[in-house]
C-alpha cells in the first residue's frame, strides 16, 4: 500500500471517530436533558403534594360541623339559626368538632349550648325574643331573658369521654323506658352512675323528650317551664361548669330522649 493511501485511510479513520465522538456527544446531551426535566417534574410534585397536606391541615383547624351547617342540606334550619354568629365565635363555642362519639346532633346541642354561656344577650335576642313576642306573659320566658342578659364569656364546654360514656349509657337505657328521669331503670340516681362510670367531680344532669332539634332542645331547658327551680338552666349557664357529654337516643313516648351530663375538668 503507498504512502497516498495510507494517509488516505487514516483520514478515513478519524473523520469516522470524529463523527462517532460527535453523535454520542449529543446523545449525551439529550440524556441530561431528560434527566433535568424529569428533575424538575419530581421537584414540582414535591411541592404540590406539600401544598396539598398544608391545605389539609388548614381545612382541619376549620370547625366541620359549622361547615355542614352552612354548606350542605343536612341542617338547613340550622344554617339560619347561626348565621348571625362570626366565624370566631362559631370556632370557639364549636368544642365537639374533633369528638369521634358524638353525632352531628349531639355536636349542635354542645354548640348552642356554648353560644348561649359565651353571649346571653345574643342568644337571648336571637332566639329567645320572639318566643317571649309570642307568649309575653310567660314568667319563665321573662326569667329566663333576665338570666340571660347577665350571662357573659362564660367557660366553654368540652366532651369529656367519661361523661358521654356516661349520658350514652342512661340515655340507651331511658330508650326502654315509658317515661324519662334522671334515675337508671334501677334505681340508681345520676351522681351515682357517674361514679360508676369513674367521674368524681362535682356534676349535673340534664334530660328532655320530645324534640327533634339541637337548638330546640336547649331552648326547652333554658326556658325549664314547669321546674320550678329551674335546675336545667342552672346548669347550662353554670360557670363552674367547663365539660360535658351528651346522648340522643329514641323513646317510646317522645320519639326522642336527650342526657346531658356537666362536670369540671
């Protein structure tokens, strides 16, 4: 072979190796390419995901059951009710939000119940005025709008577990009954099965039939017409109360039967 082709070759050579070296540069190139962009996707999916749990976390720190009321069907009477109530006040009256043994009802009666220690006045305009427009010669209603005007940040009420142990127990128990009261079908009275069920503090019992609502029901024991000490006022609007627990279950009589037990913690 002369010396012409064999430069003629070795050219041929290289410009191969060159053209070799010069595609797998840019495969090279593309991979890294990819590489980067699918970086990038996993970093943005990172971040959607942070930002979903954090939505979650906020959704959790709102009060559910207010949110079914104004949101949903489910309590429509009871959208109006609490309409004139702020986002702050509902949060802060709203203490069964998070209570896994409560229904929504049960959660209501709680809710009312704080909205009426947390403002009397408001409470007593909103509801409790135009029963007494209806019935002005009602010495109850009148009682009730005095008690109420001086009633003010009292302490909210809060599930305790052994005080709705407690009321789930005698309310599934009045559920048998012909008519209802504080002592078991065996005789027992309130103070005493609250001590079986290991509650030792100071405490109260309220028990009321016949009405459907959350909000009615604490109306009807607000009012207490017919008691003549009104001991089931006392016991909403007393300040040395700060937990609660409370059942609905059906009645033969009534439909329905409600207990509320009130203890400190």
């Amino acid at each position: 072979m002369s010396q012409q082709q064999k430069g003629i070759l070795f050219g041929s050579i290289l410009f191969v190796l060159f053209i070799f070296a010069v595609v797998m540069c840019n495969r090279d190139d593309d991979d890294e390419s990819i590489d980067i962009i699918n970086t990038e996707q996993n970093s943005s999916q990172v971040i959607d995901e942070n930002n979903e749990e954090n939505d979650n976390n906020g959704n959790d720190n709102k009060p559910s059951i207010v949110e079914n009321i104004k949101e949903t069907n489910d309590f429509s009477s009871e959208q109006s009710h609490l309409d004139d109530w702020s986002n702050i006040e509902l949060q802060r009256a709203n203490t069964a939000v998070r209570s896994n043994n409560l229904s929504k009802e049960e959660k209501l009666i709680i809710l009312y119940t704080n909205l009426a220690r947390m403002d009397g006045s408001k409470f007593c305009d909103l509801y409790v005025s135009p029963l007494s427009q209806k019935d002005p010669n009602n010495s109850y209603i009148k009682s009730l709008v005095t008690d109420l005007n001086s009633v003010k940040d009292l302490p909210m009420l809060y599930p305790n577990d052994i005080l709705i142990k407690a009321a789930q127990y005698h309310s599934k128990d009045l559920s048998s009954c012909e008519d209802i009261g504080h002592d078991s079908s065996d005789g027992t009275p309130f103070h005493k099965r609250l001590m079986k069920f290991g509650y030792k503090k100071p405490c109260g019992e309220n028990v009321a039939g016949g009405r459907h609502d959350a909000l009615g029901v604490v109306l009807d024991l607000l009012i207490d017409e017919g008691i003549p000490d009104v001991g089931h006022r006392k016991n909403i609007l007393n300040k040395n109360y700060n937990a609660i627990g409370v059942s609905r279950d059906t009645h033969p009589k009534y439909d329905y039967n409600f207990v509320m037990d009130f203890g400190q913690d």
